[in-house]
C-alpha cells in the first residue's frame, strides 16, 4: 500500500482526503471514551453496575434483534423479485422501501403512531388481539424495523443480483424444484449479502431514536435513557451510558465482521 502511494500522487489526495472522515470519527469517539474511562473512570463503573442501563441496552440489543429477523424473513422474498424480475412499478416498489432512508426521523415516528397507537387503524385492530404498541416492546420493534428493512433488502438484492440466473435454471433441468434450486443454489452464493445486511439492519436498529420516543418512550431502550439522564444530569449522567453502549455495540460488530470474513474466506 504503501509503495503504491509513492508511485501514484492522485492516492496520496485521496489518502489525505480519506483519513480527514476517519479522523473526525476517531476524534469524536476518543474524546467521549478518554474523558469517561480515563478522567472519570467512578461514573463509568457505577454504570455498568446500574440493572436500569444494564436492562435499557439488553432492551436495546433484544428488540433490534428481532426487528432484523422480521427483516430477513420478509425481506428476502422482496429482495428476490427486485433482482430478479423487471415488471411495471418495479421502480415505485424500490423506492417506496427507499423512503425510511429519506425522511426523518421524527416523520417516521409520526406515521408510525397514528398507523399503530390504541386508536390507530392497525393498532386498534391489533390492540383486540392482545397485542399493543403504544409504550410498548412491540412498538419499538416495528419503529426499528420500519427504519432498518431498507438497508437489509438493498444488500440482499445485491447479492441476488450477483448470482448468475442460469446456475437455477441449470439446477431445473437437472430435476431440481424452484424451491430447491433457490435454497441450495442460490440462497448459499449470496448469504454473504444476506449476513452483511442483517448487521447493517441491527446496527441502523439499535441507533434508531426519533421514531422510538414517539410510539415507545416506554419502556426505555439505551438511546431514550441516555435522553433522559442528559435532561436530568447533563453529561456526567448520560456520557457513562453512551460509553457503555458504544463498546458494547463495537465488540458485537467487530465479532460480526470477523464472522463474515471467515465465511467469505470458505
């Protein structure tokens, strides 16, 4: 890398350019951890002894979580068709399931609401089955899947789209079903779309917050008690929380991607 960078001027703008982004990034976070683990390593530890934070980040985790297996479960079929199959309204559909990128945060807690409170068309339906979403688990599950879907479909219809057709219409001919010829043949050449997508919907989940405080402020997951503290304690009551959540997510990611190399590398 290096000797590539001597011999080509334009990579060493674009090195300088690069490393401006990492950075910042890099900045931001040291800043936090330094001042928090370093200058007041008390309110860190006190912290992670606390069953409240401890309970709001495995909230945090859990809800994330299943938000991602409803997005691969319902994401994979659509993803499918996307890569597959040009039809009329194909371009509308991508960008309907575009449209939680876009808008923001707050917009999206808003539809969510009216569309899933007690009063609301399918909350109210649902509220005669027992299941609720108003300051509920269930609300902040759909605010995270609502917000994270779009980045699991796009990563999966990638890798579709990477998968060369004529290897299921070969495994046809050789008496294989459609079904079978997708989940031995296709489903295999792309899980590693699929798992890159699943850990870009978990983490977009677990950083969801907007839409959260808006159908669910209860029960409190890490990102609303964060809020919550920095009102009633400013930094030294929210920072430690922030810390916590930060190198829980890290270590989880950095296993997650440690896992998908490996698999890449089989």
């Amino acid at each position: 890398m290096l000797s590539e960078i001597r011999r080509n001027p334009l990579l060493i703008i674009f090195f300088i350019l690069g490393m401006v982004i990492v950075g910042y990034i890099v900045a931001a976070l040291s800043h936090m951890l330094y001042s928090q683990l370093v200058l007041n390593p008390g309110d860190f530890i006190a912290v992670i002894k606390d069953p409240v934070v401890l309970e709001s980040i495995w909230l945090t985790l859990y809800t994330s979580l299943i938000s991602t297996v409803l997005a691969v479960i319902l994401g994979i079929p659509l993803a499918y068709i996307l890569a597959r199959y040009e039809f009329y309204g194909k371009d509308i559909i991508e960008a309907i399931v575009d449209i939680p990128i876009i808008i923001p945060h707050t917009v999206a807690g808003i539809a969510l609401f009216s569309l899933l409170m007690r009063r609301g068309a399918v909350g109210n339906a649902f509220s005669k089955l027992g299941i609720v979403f108003q300051d509920n688990i269930w609300g902040i599950v759909m605010a995270m899947f609502f917000v994270s879907c779009p980045f699991f479909v796009g990563t999966a219809r990638e890798g579709f789209k990477s998968v060369n057709p004529n290897l299921e219409r070969v495994a046809r001919t050789l008496g294989a079903s459609q079904w079978e010829s997708f989940y031995q043949i296709t489903l295999p050449l792309t899980f590693r779309h699929i798992f890159s997508g699943a850990i870009m919907s978990w983490a977009r989940g677990i950083s969801e917050f907007g839409s959260i405080i808006i159908i669910a402020y209860y029960p409190m997951i890490a990102s609303t008690l964060i809020l919550a503290r920095f009102n009633t304690n400013g930094l030294q009551g929210s920072q430690p929380i922030a810390v916590l959540l930060i190198l829980v997510c890290f270590v989880t990611f950095v296993v997650l991607r440690l896992i998908s190399k490996r698999g890449k590398r089989k």
